[in-house]
C-alpha cells in the first residue's frame, strides 16, 4: 500500500507487480472502493504494474472535506498517476469511477496513456435522459433520508445479485460505505455534463460494456463511440453493470490485449 497526501487529503492505492511500460490504474465506483477489482488485480499483475486506489472519502482514504468536487477527484488521482513516476498510464474507471477518469483527461491529458472506459457516463446529466437523472436524484435522496443507510443501487448486477463467489467481497464493501461520501457524488453525478470531453480524446480508448447494463444502457456507450476518434467498443455478454465482477474473465482478457496493444 502506499499513500499520496493532496491538500490535506490522503489517498491510498494498492500497487501489483512491476513491469515496465504504461502502468494500469484502476478507479472504482460510487458506494465501493480498490477492493472491487480483486480478480483484475491478481489475474494482470503479471503482466503489468496494476494499480487499485481507494478514492478519497472510500476505504482507507481519509474523508473529504466539504465543497470537494469531481475537479478535485481527479486532482487526486492525477497525484497518484504521477507518485508511480511510472509514466503516462492506462486508466479505466467503472461507472462513476469514468466520469472521475473523463475529469481527469479534461484537465491532465499528458498523464493518460489509454482510456478504458467501463460501463460509465459523461455523467448522468451528460448521458440520460432528464426524467431517468431526476428519479435517481429522488431515489439518492430516499437513501440518504432512509433510518438505517443502505448504500445498494438498482440494477449494479445482471442476476440482481453479485455473483456468489464476489458476494462477500461486495457485502464487506457496502458495510464501509460512507452516506458523507457517497450522497455528494450522486449529487455530482447528477449534474455532471461532460459530452465535451468525448471528442476531444485523442488517446486510444477502449469502452468495454456489460451487455445487459441497465444502469447505463448499451446506447451510453455507442454514444461514446460516436464521439470519441479511437475507441473500440467490445461488448461482454450476459454482464450487467459491474462488469468487471459479472464476467471477470472476459472482462480481464479484453483488458490485457487493449494495454498489451497499447503499450
């Protein structure tokens, strides 16, 4: 483990082997933390320098102060890129953990070697229609008002449940979940609008999408594909949301020969 400090925030990521070129970092979603790509981090580590944060406010990061904002999200994370000294990286970012990594292309291109953009949005706003962007905000306001906090979101596996051998990895990330953390981030995920961002990419990209998505939905990423210049859209049947979890082997193959092509 290793830990980067950006005003008076610290940031902790997990680092895997150690092989030259681009490293992978990896950047997780809302309501989880860098535990959500176990079976990546040990299936790539052997091939590359993988790299897991913990997003400030989520696992052993320290909270965040107040008025923090996806701006300052991906100055984080450029931190952590340049504390590798390792290079322009490969970085894939799942769901939120996209919008978190399209941030940071927009203000730090020079730190991105590839793009890996999985099951993610330009944010909501940027994304979805209007009506499905104002009964997630009402649905993020239930949890938050709700006595007993439960930080589950519809829709996040195709078999409505993590698959078994994950179920106790996601169980123990739900339980550390922080409502300080994650209620702002629905909020910015809401408001968030970054179609700009898309065709000004000028890195190869890689939109790797669950099949059965219902949380961003198939034409999310043909959107993207529209936009972005060199992007490869591969598709990963039966997968839903987490997709990284739902089929980590096919997930984990089209990572490998994306950066193995890329390096």
């Amino acid at each position: 483990m290793a830990t980067v400090r950006v005003s008076g925030v610290d940031v902790v990521y997990a680092r895997v082997g150690d092989h030259p070129g681009p490293p992978l970092v990896l950047v997780h979603g809302a309501g989880l933390d860098g535990r959500m790509w176990q079976p990546q981090i040990e299936a790539l580590a052997d091939d590359f320098t993988v790299v897991a944060w913990d997003e400030p406010g989520a696992g052993r990061s320290s909270d965040v102060p107040a008025g923090f904002g996806l701006a300052d999200y991906a100055r984080c994370l450029a931190a952590v890129i340049e504390d590798l000294a390792l290079g322009p990286a490969h970085v894939a970012g799942l769901s939120w953990g996209g919008t978190v990594v399209l941030e940071l292309y927009r203000h730090r291109p020079e730190l991105v070697r590839t793009l890996l953009l999985v099951d993610t949005y330009a944010g909501w706003k940027g994304s979805l229609p209007a009506d499905e962007v104002a009964a997630r905000v009402v649905g993020a306001e239930r949890m938050l008002a709700a006595p007993t906090f439960d930080p589950t979101l519809p829709g996040l596996f195709a078999g409505g449940a993590p698959p078994a051998e994950f179920a106790a990895l996601f169980d123990a990330m739900q339980r550390e979940v922080r409502p300080q953390t994650m209620g702002p981030q629905l909020y910015m995920m809401a408001e968030a609008d970054l179609r700009e961002v898309l065709p000004a990419i000028a890195v190869p990209t890689l939109l790797l999408w669950g099949e059965a998505d219902v949380r961003s939905p198939l034409g999310v990423a043909r959107d993207f594909a529209a936009e972005i210049a060199d992007a490869r859209l591969v598709v990963l049947p039966g997968a839903g949301h987490m997709s990284n979890l739902d089929d980590p082997d096919g997930f984990t193959r089209a990572v490998r020969a994306f950066c193995r092509a890329h390096a």
